[in-house]
C-alpha cells in the first residue's frame, strides 16, 4: 500500500475524471437543457454558464453528498484487514459508471449518474462484503427518494405554473402583472443560491458566520436583488404602456427569459455541489485509504485537488460532448418557452439544493424531468411526447442493474490484476 500508493491515487484520479468527464457529458443536460430548449440561451451561452457555475458548485458545496456515497452504501468496517478490496471495489464503480454513462451520451440518453454509481457501489459490495453488509437503510431512504423526488418536483412545477399562469398570462394586462409578480420570483432564486453558499459552502471559502447572521445576509441580499428587479420592470413598464396583448404576452416572456438565466445559473451551481459526488466520492475513499496507509477512516476530509478535478472533469465532458444530451432534454420532452423553463427549473434547482445540504444524492435526472412533465401537465396530456418520455422511464429503470453488473465485471478484472 505505501510503496504503490501514488501509483493507485494516480489510477484513481484517471478514472475519477473519466467519470466526471461522462457525467458533463451527460448529466449537465439536467442543468441546461431546459434554458437551451427554451430559447433562453443558445448551446455555446448554456455550454459557458454551466461551466463556470458547475464548476462553482463542485468545488465549494458538494462535500456532503460526497460522503454519503463513499461511506453511506456499504459497512467498510468488514475491509479494516483488506483496504485494496475497497480500493478494488471504489475503482470498479468509477469505471463501470463512466464506461456506462459514456454509451448512454453516444447514444444521446439521459441517464441518471446517481443510479449508475450507487448501483456499482452495490454492485462491488455485493460480492465484496455480501448483502448483510449492505446498509440497507441508508439505500432504501436514496431509492425512495429517486420515487419520491420527481413526483414532489412535479406538483410543485405544475402548481407554480398554473399560478404563473393564473396571475400573469391570463390577466387583462400580463406585463402589468409581471412588474408586481416577478421580484417575489427574483427573491426565491436568489434566496435558493445564497443558502447554498452560506449553509453548504462557506467553510470552504475561510468565512464563519451564525445561523442569524446567514440568514440575515440571505434575506437582505435577496431583497436587494428583488428591489433591483422591480425597478427595472417598471421603467420597461412606463416606457410600453400602450402595447397590445400580443405584444405584452412577448414582454413577460421575455422578462421570464432573463430570470431563466438566473434559475439556469442556480440550477448549474445546484447539479455540481449534487452530481460531481458521484465521481468525486470513491476517489476521497481511495485516497484517505492510501494517506492513512491501509487504515479505514470512518469520516474523511476530502482534499481540495479532488474536488478541482471534479470540476475540471464535468466541464471538459460538457463542452466536449454535451451538446447531444442538451438538445434530447431541452427538446424533445414537451415544448417551452422561457416562463415554462423557468418554472422548471426553478423546482428543480430548489430540491436539489435541499437535497445537497441533507447529504442525499438524489438523480437530477428525475427531479428534471418530473418538474418539466408537471409543467407539461398543466397544458394538458397532449403536450408531452409520450414516448420520448417512456424511453427516458427504461432507461431509469435500466441504469441501476446496468451500473451493477459491470461493477462486478470490472471487479474481477481489476482484482486479477492486484492479487
């Protein structure tokens, strides 16, 4: 373990990236895909915002996922005397997960990664330490939560849309409606981002504050940002006051469009401090292994080169090859328009958010597509593509066995090699 540890942090660091590689690959469409299909931004604009705010996400709030998945799944406890078994096993789920993901992005399907990697984690540990070893617990409450998620993220998109529309689209005077309307969706936002960087966040970045005091700066910053917003609406609002109702239906989508950026960039920053655990996870368990010289640690401080190369890794796969899963996610589900991706995204990214700071690594793949079919819903069952989203349901229904099976494939390869 001493004399090769470089050599096995080196292995694992290569695979780590090539699964955050797949998951910018394929997962960052979660993030962006909507804001593409919606005219908000053009591929190359989403390809650079989610950039920068993915890798924002994955550097300073993604520590508590990452140790839910390295430590959560199995009892390491049975390895104490084989640590390479662990570190077999962690590299067999880094590898099966990528190689999967990988496919998956070639053929242009949304995939969850949190499926792929908790099954490898599964997988591994089924034959490594047996199913008495399981935390059976601990993977019911995850796999309940994949259900439970995109369900709860579909009534929220469906009744914030319906309230949308209710109170803005079908008023007498929409952009009159908006000026009133949109601060409140301004201070949700940025209310979602800032409580992820001051409850999930701000150790990393050297910064201590208490509980009144973050909350305080959320909400004074927020309704900073909400006051700023009511100002320019309405000076927009002074200078059209005579449109017709055609054209005050563009004004407002329109005015949704650039807050859609604003849930885009939440929504980046919420899928990296969520997703890149899944690759970063089994990379932190190898590499406390190998620090402490075979010594299984219960609670790891993970090194910041890990999370860098999380970051570095997602966005090489997405602006490498993520244009494929963009535009199926962004296009083919049901048709959007700014106030609707909005709407979805705007759930999404709230649930995410929670669900980061609670260490559960829910699929954003579901949370997505559950808050997109609730918008969806809301226009009735004929504006959704039944069958796009009957593949996207296999191919969830797929992702775990699949992840499972090649991680027990790549363990007895990988141990053919170390034994």
């Amino acid at each position: 373990m001493i004399e090769n540890g470089a050599l096995i942090i080196t292995i694992s660091a290569f695979f780590g990236f090539f699964m955050a590689w797949a998951i910018g690959s394929n997962d960052v469409a979660n993030a962006m895909g909507i804001s593409v299909g919606a005219g908000v931004l053009t591929l190359r604009q989403a390809i650079v915002v989610a950039a920068i705010f993915e890798a924002l996400g994955s550097v300073l709030a993604s520590g508590n996922v990452t140790s839910t998945i390295s430590h959560g799944i199995i009892n390491v406890d049975v390895l104490n005397d084989h640590p390479l078994l662990l570190i077999n096993g962690m590299l067999s789920a880094l590898l099966s997960s990528g190689v999967w993901l990988l496919l998956a992005s070639i053929r242009g399907w949304p995939v969850s990664t949190t499926h792929t990697i908790i099954g490898a984690v599964f997988g591994f540990g089924w034959v490594c330490v047996g199913l008495d070893n399981i935390n059976w617990s601990g993977l019911l409450t995850i796999l309940v939560s994949w259900l439970v998620t995109p369900i709860f993220s579909g009534f929220i998109s469906y009744f914030l849309f319906k309230f949308v529309q209710k109170t803005i689209f079908e008023h007498s005077k929409p952009a009159r409606q908006a000026k009133k309307t949109v601060p409140y969706y301004v201070f949700i936002v940025v209310s979602i981002m800032l409580s992820v960087v001051f409850f999930a966040s701000i150790d990393a970045l050297g910064l201590v504050f208490t509980r009144v005091e973050s909350l305080s700066y959320i909400f004074l910053i927020s309704f900073i940002c909400a006051l700023i917003s009511y100002f320019i609406l309405r000076e927009i609002a002074l200078h059209r006051a005579r449109i017709s109702l055609k054209e005050s239906y563009a004004l407002v989508e329109r005015v949704f469009g650039l807050l859609a950026i604003v849930t885009a960039c939440a929504m980046a920053f919420a899928h990296g401090s969520n997703d890149v655990a899944n690759a970063i996870a089994p990379l932190a368990a190898i590499s406390a292994i190998v620090n402490s010289g075979g010594t299984m640690i219960s609670g790891i401080s993970i090194p910041h080169w890990i999370f860098f190369l999380g970051a570095f890794g997602i966005v090489s796969g997405l602006v490498m090859y993520g244009y494929k899963v963009i535009a199926t996610v962004g296009k083919n589900i049901t048709e959007l328009t700014p106030s609707r991706g909005f709407v979805a995204q705007l759930s999404t990214a709230s649930i995410v958010v929670v669900a980061s700071g609670l260490g559960i690594p829910v699929s954003t793949t579901h949370i997505l597509v559950g808050s997109v079919l609730g918008v969806g819903m809301a226009r009735g069952i004929d504006a959704i593509n039944i069958v796009v989203v009957r593949n996207i349901f296999l191919s969830w229904f797929i992702t775990f066995p699949v992840g499972m099976l090649l991680s027990v494939v790549f363990f007895y390869i990988i141990s053919s090699f170390l034994y």
